[in-house]
C-alpha cells in the first residue's frame, strides 16, 4: 500500500535521504572499512564508554546473536576491548578503535557543519526540535492512541475510498470499476450524512484517518441499517481499532432500534469475518457476480437487534 499523506511520504523521502548522505549503503562507512553496523557499534561505545554487550542489545533493539556476531569481527578488528566488572564485560575502544572514532566522529561533524552552513539563519535551531522530538517518537515503544470520532470532516469521504480502493485493490486485485462505483455511492450518500439514522466513524491516528465505518439508514428501508465502508489501514490492523469502530457503529444502530443490520462483502476478508462472527452477524446469502471487475464470491451477512434474536432451543 502506498504512504497515506503526503507528510508521511515526505518525512519517509527525508529519512532514505539521510541513510543515504551518512554513507550508510557504502560498503565502508565515512571512508573507513568498516560496514554502517560495526561504525555504529564503535560510535556507540566511543560516545558512551563502559557499555556492556546487553546495553547495546538493548540501545540498537539488536537479538544477542546478532550483536556477538558484530562484536567478535569489531574484536577481531582490534577495535574494542573489555574490561570486567563483576560479572559485566565493560566494553571499551582500544587505541585503534579510538583513532577510527575520531575519524568518524570528525566526518559526521563536518556534515553537520556543511548542511547548517547551508539553512536560512536561526532554522537550525527549529530542524534541532523537530528531528528530536522526531526520534524520541520513533524510539517509543508505547502503542500510540488513537481516537475515534463521529461525523463528518473534510476530505472523509476521499480518505474513505482511498482506504478502501487500496486496501481491496492489495488484497483482492480490484481496480477502475470498484473505484468507480465507490465514488459514486460515497458522492449519493455524503449530502445525507448525520441525518438521524445516518452516520459515520472514523479513528484518527495522528491526525491521519487510518480506518472508518459508516451505518446508512436510508438506503435499504424497512427499518433495515446498511453497514457501509468498513476500512482499516493494513498498518494499523491489530490494534483492536477494527473492534471499537464496528462496537460503535452497532450501538448507534442498536439505539436506534434497526430491526437488522446487514452488510455485503468479498468472500476471503477473513479479518473483518472473523469479528462479523463475534458481534452477531450471520452469512445470510453468497453468490458470485463480477460487478467488480471481475468474478468474486460476494456475500451479504445480516445482524438481528439483539432484542430479537431468537433464544437458541437447544442452549
């Protein structure tokens, strides 16, 4: 799938760019011979005397296998030593490995010179705070919050298809004609939204819409909701957001008192079957068509309002 905003592309076009000005692809690193894992190692340890090998497991997010492999070549090299430390092993640069610190440490500030000379003046301070607080981001293990939100805001209806159309068109090979009658259903339905028995959600991740779930309570009748535009993100997918957009949109219906909720999809979305199946919905009716497309299993799956569902004889 491709980026989702034009700030994600961009900030991803700006990390390759760094990767590459730091010579982290050249096979020796800032006209040294070692490879950008070894320069870092010597970098981290240069910076930082007295590491132990769990630290730098734990500092380069490196498995223990991976990172005693690096070493015993850096060791290998004469680069670093150690010294013990009860049961520790202090890892220290031997005389060599602090002359090709310094080499290292001499080219990354020249860059950095280079590029400063480079800016407006006084920008260097503010490229200071958001690369920071950028990297801190990225380092931050906590699973970011997302919220979810009701209504209608600009450019929904256009995120909305553009999930959908790239999460079917990576996953089912859909392409023209699903866009097509996507833009067509979504432009007939956005001038009723927030009509009393129309809604949508929305969970925002960032500020970017990352999933939605819309409920149409015009378009079937017979106190019938229609369960339109389940999209999700393919990145954000296991997050539970799937779960708390579909909760939403079945109390809005339940509230509302719908006799059924039903929904159409493509055989094979074992995902999003996996939690109709936990929230009630049963597979009323499949059948192949290829308004698509192309040929394809579709299905239609209906939810009773649990006040009506049926006591199961057998229970």
């Amino acid at each position: 799938m491709r980026d989702t905003t034009p700030l994600i592309a961009s900030l991803r076009a700006a990390s390759r760019s760094l990767v590459r000005s730091f010579g982290l692809l050249d096979r020796g690193v800032a006209g040294t011979a070692l490879s950008p894992s070894a320069a870092h190692i010597l970098l981290e340890i240069g910076f930082d005397p007295g590491l132990t090998a769990d630290d730098l497991c734990a500092r380069l997010k490196l498995p223990k296998p991976t990172l005693g492999r690096l070493l015993q070549r850096v060791e290998h090299a004469g680069l670093i030593g150690a010294e013990a430390e009860g049961r520790d092993r202090r890892l220290t640069l031997s005389p060599k490995g602090a002359q090709v610190f310094k080499d290292l440490d001499r080219f990354a500030k020249s860059q950095v010179i280079d590029a400063l000379a480079r800016l407006p003046q006084g920008s260097g301070a503010r490229g200071l705070s958001g690369l920071s607080e950028y990297a801190v981001a990225l380092t931050d293990d906590t699973p970011a919050q997302a919220q979810i939100l009701t209504g209608y805001t600009p450019g929904l209806g256009a995120r909305i298809v553009e999930l959908a159309l790239h999460c079917m068109a990576e996953e089912l090979d859909f392409g023209r004609a699903f866009e097509t009658r996507l833009l067509g259903d979504m432009g007939r339905f956005l001038p009723a939204l927030g009509g009393g028995r129309n809604q949508t959600w929305r969970a925002e991740l960032g500020g970017v819409t990352v999933g939605a779930i819309t409920i149409d309570g015009d378009h079937l009748g017979d106190n019938l909701a229609h369960l339109r535009w389940f999209v999700m993100a393919p990145e954000v997918q296991g997050r539970g957001l799937g779960a708390d957009l579909l909760a939403a949109a079945l109390g809005f219906c339940d509230a509302h008192g719908f006799r059924e909720t039903h929904l159409w999809t493509i055989k094979g979305l074992d995902k999003a079957r996996a939690l109709y199946d936990r929230t009630g919905f049963s597979l009323a009716e499949e059948w192949t068509g290829d308004q698509w497309g192309r040929a394809v299993t579709e299905q239609r799956f209906v939810r009773p309002h649990p006040l009506q569902q049926r006591p199961d004889p057998d229970a």
